[in-house]
C-alpha cells in the first residue's frame, strides 16, 4: 500500500518546479493563441489537443513525483474537467466527430477560443498546484499513530452517516407526500410538476454523500454488508432514474476517498470502472426518454444497452464546451461581465427555504418576463438559468437548462482574469489537501465525503450547484451532532 505522504520523508520538488515552468509557458502560449483565435482553420482542435495531452503528461509524472499515487482530491476534478470540456474536441481532432460549424463554420472562432481557455485553466491549475508543492512541507505521522487515529476517524464518520441517514428518511416520506409513486413519472415529467419538490431535490442531496460515509467507514463484516449492498442499491437506483452526474460523481469521489482511508483497489477494477461508466452514461442517457420510470423493463434496458457507445458517452459529455463557446461570443459582446454576482448568490441562496412558499421574487419563473424588458435582470440570474435563457427558451421556460461550465463561470464573471486566478486557487487548494492525511483529520474527511462530489458537479454547472447541497449538508450535520451532546448530557443526568 502506497504510505500517505505525511508518513514519508520530504517528497522530491523537482517536478514541481518542471510543472511550474511548463505551465508558465504554456499558459502564455494559451493567452497568445485566445487573443489571435481567427477560426479560419479546422486543425485547432489537434492543437489544442497536443497541448492539452502534453500538460496531462507534465501534471501527472510531476504530481506523482510528489504524492507517489494518482488518487488524489486534485485528480477526480481534472477528470471531470477533461471529459466534460476535452472529450468533444478531441473527438473533432481525430475525426470520430465532424461538426464543421465548429471547426470552420459561424462558431469555430468561439470554440477555438474555449479550446484554449481549457488548457489555460489546466495550466492555471497546475501552477497553483506546483506552488503548494514548492512551500509547504508535510508534516511526518507516525504509521502507528495513524492507525490508532485511524478507528477514531471511522467511528466519527460511521457516527455522522447515521444522522444523514436519518435525515434521507425525512426526505424521502416528504417525497412520498408530495410525488406519490415517484416511478410513476418520466424525468422530464418531475421538472414541471406542480407540487413542492424540496424533499425530492434535498433527498438526491444527500443521500449520495450519506452512502459515501456508509461505505467508507465499514469496518466489521457486518458493517461491510450492509453498506456495499447499500452502495450498489443506491448506485443503480439513481443511474436508472437519470440523474447520472447524483451517481458518477459521488462514486468518483468515493473511490478515492477509499484509497485515502487506507484501503486498496485493483487496477483492473480501476480499468474496468472506467469502461462501465463510459458505457453507463450513454445507456441511462437513452434509457431515461423512454417513459415513466414504472413502464421501463429489461427489454427497453437491453435496448439502451445496444443503442449506447463509447463515442456518444464522450460526444454528450463533451458538449459543456460548447456552452464555454456562447458564454465567450455572448460576454461582454451582448452581456457585460456580472463581477463575482453568480458567486455571491450562490453563497446567499445557500441555505434552505424553510417556508411554505417554494417560488419568490428571484425565482427563475420570477426573471424570466422581467428579463424580455429588463437585460439587467439577465446578469442576477444564476449562470445556468441565463445561459439558458439565452440558448434555449423552450427549456427555459419549462424548468429545464443547458448546464454551465466551471471554466465559463468565472469568465463571466471576471473575464481571462477570473480565470486565471480561479484555477491558481483550485489548484493551490487541492495541493494542501492531498498533502493531508485525512485519517488524522476526521472533520475534514467528513467534509471531503459530504460536500465534495457537489464541487465536481460544477464542472458542468454553476456554483450554486455546489453551495445549496452545501449548505443542507451542513446543517444537517450540524443539528446532529448538538442532538448527541443533549442526549449525552441527558444519559449522564439519569
């Protein structure tokens, strides 16, 4: 088993000096390539290509250098940076995928500049990642402190799972109340209910970072029954309702959380995961258009199974930067830059709604007639529902969206800038956490375990994608552990 690197003497920092060099240089060649894209030739996708495979490889043996493993909290969000903003265009580079209109057609300028604000976000991303190599040393843990701290922090964690768990049984009787027999219903028909869908929308919440815990900090047999049972009931249930991004992520994050906990994975399972997610996305993608979810059977999964392929897996997920696309030809052409609002809503709307009312004034059915008068009105919107707005009004205007993007987030913000910097501080930040051995930081493996799989989902939509289940979570575990002191306090009492 590889040891966690505070167990390990001071790792090699040669690499990150490579890392920083080379995503220096490379980042200059980016901000060269976005000011001049011309659109005028279809082979920038190969390019972008090259120069995103030649940072991959630089990141990788470099990173490696250091941790001495490749699951790290840093990776699971490159992973999601490059299926959802690399795949399509990789496809384009090799030919599996001809869209001319993309290459050389009206919107071949726009993608040629995202292209380039991919690689500029992974050499950002890299640099601030090298830096967080280059200035701080791991502090050295004893391998027998560890492993007593090790019983502590799964005991805390399996005790933080049960008022989660407690808590999705909550959600889902407020779910039954309000939807009936849930299967009743296609996924297109739960988004234009007309019922309260708090319970539904918080239980996908939570329920992923619940079984997360469960799974993760099993330690006897029995334990270990229960919770992968759990895991991989929990898993396909939310695969086969189509909310994939509820089921991949947290399984992404699980996986490496797993590994961090000092267990271990085989990389033919590691390989073999990969191939069944691919195929799994494309699957549940046609399995989910086929009607209310009571009518779907085995034939029509068997259907989707022969309907899906690698190709359409990574074409659909490559889509988001297309969206990267239209947020730089729309801003600051036909919009201005909104200047940290999107990230300020997400942060006040975090908390929940706690009344009875489930629309208000800043509520998108609220925008949406005041923003055909009012172009002020698009920028207080959520990223998501402008962009939707813009691109789409049927799905708009039928509680659907397009998604976003993490790189046209801060884009739209703060423009190249924004993003420059956003990802300096994603990477800086992810640096210090894989330096940490979570095992000896039981609060912060707990956060890791509930909130994070909602901060890989930003990278196909806004922010407040991450801060509302966020925010939930929080509370949850909040009220649970002042619940346990009183009922401690009380034991002690009698």
């Amino acid at each position: 088993m590889t040891l966690p690197i505070s167990m390990r003497g001071n790792p090699p920092t040669t690499g990150a000096f490579v890392l920083l060099t080379f995503c220096f240089c490379i980042g200059l060649l980016c901000l060269g390539r976005i000011s001049g894209a011309s659109g005028m030739s279809d082979s920038w996708p190969m390019a972008v290509m090259l120069a995103s495979l030649s940072w991959i490889v630089v990141y990788m043996a470099a990173s490696y250098s250091y941790y001495r493993t490749f699951y790290l909290l840093g990776n699971t969000y490159l992973i999601a940076i490059f299926m959802f903003h690399l795949g399509l265009i990789y496809q384009l580079a090799t030919g599996a995928v001809v869209a001319t209109s993309w290459t050389t057609g009206s919107m071949a300028q726009w993608m040629e500049s995202a292209g380039w604000y991919v690689v500029l976000a992974l050499c950002s991303f890299g640099f601030g990642n090298a830096i967080s190599m280059l200035i701080k040393k791991p502090k050295r843990v004893t391998p027998q402190a560890v492993a007593v701290q090790r019983n502590r922090t799964m005991a805390f964690l399996r005790s933080q799972s049960m008022g989660l768990g407690i808590a999705c049984f909550c959600f889902l009787f407020m779910t039954i109340i309000s939807y009936g027999n849930i299967f009743a219903y296609s996924r297109a028909e739960l988004f234009n209910l007309q019922t309260d869908t708090r319970g539904f929308g918080v239980l996908m919440m939570v329920l992923p970072s619940t079984v997360i815990l469960f799974v993760v900090s099993a330690q006897t047999k029995t334990q270990k029954l229960m919770a992968y049972s759990l895991g991989v009931f929990v898993f396909l249930m939310i695969m086969l309702s189509g909310y994939r991004s509820a089921a991949l992520f947290p399984a992404l994050v699980g996986v490496i959380l797993w590994v961090k906990s000092g267990k271990r994975i085989p990389t033919l399972v590691a390989v073999g995961a990969i191939f069944f997610v691919l195929i799994a996305i494309s699957t549940v993608g046609v399995f989910r258009q086929m009607g209310s979810y009571d009518s779907l059977n085995s034939e029509k999964l068997q259907s989707s199974f022969e309907d899906a392929s690698l190709d359409a897996s990574i074409t659909e997920m490559g889509q988001t930067v297309a969206i990267l696309a239209n947020v730089i030809k729309l801003v600051p052409a036909k919009d201005n830059h909104t200047y940290g609002n999107s990230y300020w809503l997400a942060f006040k709307e975090m908390f929940p709604n706690i009344g009875s009312n489930i629309n208000s004034d800043k509520s998108r059915s609220a925008r949406k007639d005041r923003a055909a008068f009012d172009q002020d009105e698009l920028v207080k919107m959520k990223p998501a529902d402008w962009i939707t707005y813009r691109l789409n009004r049927w799905k708009f205007d039928n509680g659907q969206g397009v998604g976003f993007s993490a790189i046209a987030e801060p884009y739209l913000n703060f423009g190249t800038f924004g993003v420059v910097s956003f990802f300096i501080l994603l990477g800086f930040l992810f640096g210090r956490l894989d330096m940490m051995d979570l095992i000896t930081h039981p609060y912060l493996f707990l956060l890791m375990a509930t909130i994070f799989w909602p901060f890989i989902r930003t990278v196909r939509n806004d922010f407040s994608n991450f801060t509302k289940p966020a925010g939930f979570i929080l509370i949850i575990v909040l009220i649970w552990n002042i619940s346990l002191k009183i009922i401690g306090r009380y034991k002690k009492v009698i």
